[in-house]
C-alpha cells in the first residue's frame, strides 16, 4: 500500500511538473477554442443588450456579465477598484433651449455667434480675464476665482479639431479648479466649419467630469471668430464684463464603469511589471433603421470581438500565469470620444509607471483574413513576438496601412501612450478602409452572425500567444527610438 501511495506522488509530482513546463504555444492551445470565442460574441453582441450604449441599463448588464467572466477564470480584484469596477464620472449633458451672451454692451447670438460647450441653466455675470491660451501656465499670478477666463482655443500650433477639443476640455476643467465662474474660448481654426461645431454640440452629449475637488459645473462657450475680430474689440474695451443667461440646459451623472482585473506574475522581479490588455465594451445603442428595419447597433467587430480578445487573455494567463503580472481593462465611453480610458489613465489604480505595456485590441472590420492589423506595430520593441505569434498561425501582421484615418489616436491606447506607456492596438486584418470595412463599421448589420470564426480563432490564439511571449521575455517592452512618445516614456520609467 505504501509503495502504491509513493508510486501516486510520483505520478502527481511528474504530472505537476509536465504542466509546468509546457510551452506558451502549448498553453495557448489549451485555452483559447472557436466555440468558447463564438458564444462569447454572440452573448456581447446580442440584440438583447441593445448595441451597449454608454449610460443605457444595457452597457451595466454586460458589464457584470465581463466582471462575472473575469471572475469565473480566477483573475483578482485590484486593490483600490470597487470589487472589480472603477466607476467612471460621466455626466449625460442636455443641451440649453436657449441662451444670450454679452460683452461690454455687444450682443452675440446662440448658435450663428456662439456655442455652449458645457455649462447648466443660471445667469452668469463677472469680470474677464485673458490668458492666452489658458493653459496651465497661463494661470501663473493670475486671479480667477469668480472671473470669466477669456482664451484662444487650441494651443496655437494644431488646427486639427480632435486636438483643439482634447485640449478644450483640458482648458475646462483647469478653470472649474482654479475656481473661474466661466470659460469662453476665441475659436478660429477654418479646418472645421462652424455649423458642423453646432452639430457637435447642439445635441445630448457625454463629458468625462474629472474636477478632483467636486468643483460646480461652470459655463464654457465657444465664441466664433475666424478674423480675429471679436478678440480686437474685447481687448480694447475698458469695462471688461461679461454676462450670460443659459435656459434648458440639463445635466445627469451615469452609472457606468471600467472593468479591471489582474493576475500577479511569477517572478519574483519582473511581477512588478504589469502588462495591460485593453479593449472598450460600448458601442453606440440603437439608432436609425436600415433597409432590413433593424435598429440595434450590436458592435461585434466594435468592439465585442475586441472585448472577448482580452477575455480570452484573462482565461488563459489565470490558468498560465505569467513572469509578469497581468491587467486586464474593459473600458466604457470610448465611442463617446475615448472616456473611460482617459478617466483611468489620469486616475490609475496600479501606478502608470508600473504598467510596461498597454495592449489594446479594437476593431473597424476586416477585409483580409490572411493578416492582422497592428496599428502601431513598427512603434515598439515588441513587434517581433507579434511577428512570430502571428506567423505560428498562419496569419501575417502588418502595421497600418490607412495612416489617413489616424487610428492611433482613435482609440483606447492613446490614452496611455500619451502617458509614455507603449501602447500599440490589436486589429482584426484590413489593408485599407474600404467598402468592405464601412459596411459594417458602426452599422445596424454587424452582427455576430456575419463574421468568419474560423479566422477569429487564429487571431485570438495569435493575441494570446504574443501577450505570453512579451509577458515573459527577460527585456521588457519599450518604444523605438525616435517615436514622438520616446522621451515622454523616459520620463515616466526613469530610464536616462
């Protein structure tokens, strides 16, 4: 009996062992199956979740469906998250029914003058102040509380509105903390025409309200002026007040939320590094018919391919765990203009300068199913392990070959790569943004119904067996040399 027992251990001891030493290509496989990625996208996708727009009951059923599925594989909380949410402060903006601005006795109109960027209905009347840009350095021994700070919008160098509009909403909440009554911005860049700025803002919108001190919501106006002409009569005029009336305008916080789950890695060292798996679980609700009649915008391609990409990470490196430790990320609000991961990226719950890699995977469509499409693959000194983890599955990864469409700066990564965090996305294979991508892309026929899952499965394999190959390799991954993220990821990690 005893020598039975021994004989036991033995085997148990063998067995232990042979699973300790499997290969990542070998554990890989162990996890990651077609039929498990299918029934995941379907569920994600379904009808019943009614495309996940963010703020809608919906997108908080599929988040805890996502928390339930990291659960489940055995990833942990992170100390510091709400179980495994962080909550993200979004406020649903209704747009004022009507307004009045002026300034030294000249009256502007809502709309054909000016535009409400943010604010809430109430009178507003106070002294101005110029700053430049209003930038944080403008603010140096200059007094705001309860002024209207005047500024040019942008930064005098970018005419690109995404730019001028990242920065506008920096510029807000910089005035909001220093404690200004109001924000007007001179806007005159002919690179959007103003009646598009109106679409923009003259509709319910979602803004990110990041005030650290719970500050009240302050007027912010876009006042037009492509000539220069309305800063040349506010700067010479001596009484320089200013009053506003806002009337309808409506604001309303959501109840969405980050998904966030780890796995600790298993080297004593290099566990300190954490590599991040991203994707955005949202997608834009239900909208206008098409021929069909269907109205749910489901969002497989964008991005529930994406979101079960990194379930499929989280399934795999909880069963394997790595050398480093993992993150695993599912963001709100990117749709709404990269919400959720701009909220966690400025108010991290593991330290930026702990996270060594941001692998983030979202997707327009694809229209070659030979490859796949990195966007910013050539950027990192990880390219080669995505090369040979796509090459072991027959596929091809190439970098982005529609560099018009600026996907870099579309979606969840640039959040962190503008931290210094190497961040490249992970995209299902296109060769260019053709027909065939904007069939589907934000359309009410992408449906999980319409994608090849053959394909799918060795994309998925080919995404986990790279995150295993970058997640245990000696050198951690870090920008090429050059990059205009380079210096900044220096700065974050120390490195001289």
């Amino acid at each position: 009996m005893k020598n039975r027992l021994n004989y036991l251990l033995l085997i148990a001891i063998v067995c232990i062992n042979a699973c300790a030493q499997k290969t990542d290509m070998e554990k890989t496989l162990a996890t990651v199956k077609k039929e498990t990625i299918k029934e995941r996208i379907y569920y994600i996708a379904s009808d019943e979740l009614k495309g996940r727009n963010t703020g809608s009951p919906e997108i908080l059923k599929a988040a805890d469906y996502l928390a339930g599925q990291l659960e489940s594989y055995g990833a942990k909380t992170v100390s510091g998250a709400d179980g495994y949410f962080q909550p993200v402060p979004l406020r649903i903006k209704t747009p004022a029914t009507s307004a009045t601005f002026s300034y030294a006795g000249k009256d502007f109109n809502l709309n054909d003058d000016f535009l409400i960027v943010d604010g809430k209905s109430g009178d507003y009347e106070g002294e101005v102040v110029y700053l430049e840009y209003g930038l944080e350095a403008d603010y140096n021994g200059a007094d705001v509380a309860g002024k209207i700070v005047f500024a040019k919008a942008g930064n005098g160098e970018t005419a690109d509105r995404r730019a001028i509009l990242r920065l506008s909403r920096e510029k807000y909440e910089l005035a909001r903390n220093k404690g200004a009554a109001g924000l007007v911005e001179f806007y005159n860049s002919p690179a959007t025409p103003w009646n598009q700025l109106g679409f923009l803002f003259n509709r319910v919108n979602l803004t990110l309200d990041e005030s650290k001190e719970k500050k009240d919501i302050i007027p912010h106006l876009w006042l037009k002026d492509l000539d220069n002409s309305n800063q040349r009569f506010m700067r010479t005029r001596s009484v320089k007040r200013a009053s506003l009336k806002i009337e309808g305008m409506k604001n309303e916080m959501t109840k969405d939320k980050n998904i966030l789950a780890m796995v600790e890695g298993t080297d004593p060292e290099l566990k300190k590094e954490f590599i991040m798996f991203s994707a955005h679980y949202d997608h834009v609700g239900i909208g206008r018919p098409n021929a069909e009649g269907d109205s749910i915008y489901n969002g497989t391609r964008d991005n529930a391919i994406g979101t079960v990409t990194v379930l499929s990470a989280a399934e795999n490196i909880a069963k394997y765990p790595m050398k480093r430790s993992a993150l695993f990320v599912l963001f709100t609000g990117e749709e709404k203009g990269l919400l959720g991961s701009r909220y966690l990226a400025n108010n991290p719950i593991i330290p930026n300068d702990e996270i060594v890699f941001c692998w983030n995977s979202d997707n327009g469509g694809y229209n070659d199913t030979t490859i796949s499409t990195i966007i910013g693959l050539e950027r990192t000194t990880a390219a080669q392990f995505i090369k040979d983890a796509n090459q072991a599955f027959g596929l091809t990864a190439i970098d982005d070959p529609a560099g018009e469409q600026g996907l870099f700066d579309r979606s969840d990564n640039v959040s962190f790569a503008r931290k210094g965090i190497p961040a490249p996305t992970y995209s299902l294979g296109f060769t260019a943004f053709d027909s065939e991508i904007t069939k589907y892309y934000h359309q009410a026929g992408d449906n999980p119904n319409t994608v090849d899952y053959d394909y799918l499965e060795k994309f998925f394999k080919s995404y986990v067996y790279a995150s295993r190959m970058i997640g245990n390799a000696p050198e951690r991954p870090f920008w090429l040399e050059g990059d205009k993220y380079y210096e900044t990821g220096k700065k974050l990690y120390g490195i001289k």
